[in-house]
C-alpha cells in the first residue's frame, strides 16, 4: 500500500474527503518526525571520566566519576494498538567497501526504530 492508497483507506474508513484524511496523514507524520528528531545527541551521550594529576611532584593519578545528571528520556510516540516510534543510537562498527573490500569504520549514528503493538502483531498472524 502506498500513500496515495492509505489515503483513501483513510478517507473511506473515517467518512471524509481526500483531501481532508492527506492533510491528517501529513500531519502525524510531520508530527512523529518532528518528535523523534528532536534528540539533542549532547545530552544522550556518556560523559567520559576524568583523570586528573593528584599529589604534586609524585604524579598519582585519581579517576573522577562524573557528575550524576538526570538525562532526559528518549523520545518515543505511541500509537495505543499500532505500535511504538523511538530513536536509539546504533553502535559504531567496521563495514567493508563493496567495491574494494577494504575495512572502513561506520560512526555511531542516530536511528530511527518501530515495535509493533499488540493489535497489528494479532492483525497480521
């Protein structure tokens, strides 16, 4: 089904117009993605310890922990039914060039993910 199908099925389902059901379509969407686009990566990421010179001339070196702060919760949508829009981090790994086959390393990144709720898991059995 793509979009322009959606949007009938919608229109038909709620006993409005076309246009008016594109116009909610496009409206959850910019909606779920204006939420989930809001991760601010300063404040999701691991603050690194700091090692600091204590004791003078004889150089003992002392970890600090950091300072414990509330970090803020993922965004998410839930749709109650349908299922659940998050963000998480992806790890940084080693890919290879298709091309060369040579090693390369993909950074962490910021992805976007879905779970199903429980009524689309049923629907779809």
């Amino acid at each position: 089904m793509n979009k322009s199908e959606l949007v009938n099925a919608m229109a038909e389902a709620a006993d409005i117009s076309k246009v008016a059901a594109g116009r909610a379509l496009d409206g959850m969407v910019n909606a779920i993605t204006n939420v989930l686009g809001e991760v601010k990566k300063e404040e999701f990421t691991k603050e690194e310890k700091k090692v600091t010179k204590k004791g003078g001339a004889k150089g003992k070196k002392e970890v600090q922990e950091p300072q414990k702060t509330e970090t803020p919760p993922l965004p998410q949508v839930s749709l109650v039914g349908f299922g659940t829009f998050y963000v998480k981090k992806r790890a940084a790994r080693t890919g290879r060039n298709p091309k060369t086959g040579e090693p390369i390393d993909i950074p962490e990144a910021w992805v976007p993910g879905f779970k199903a709720g429980k009524m689309l898991k049923d629907a779809v059995k």
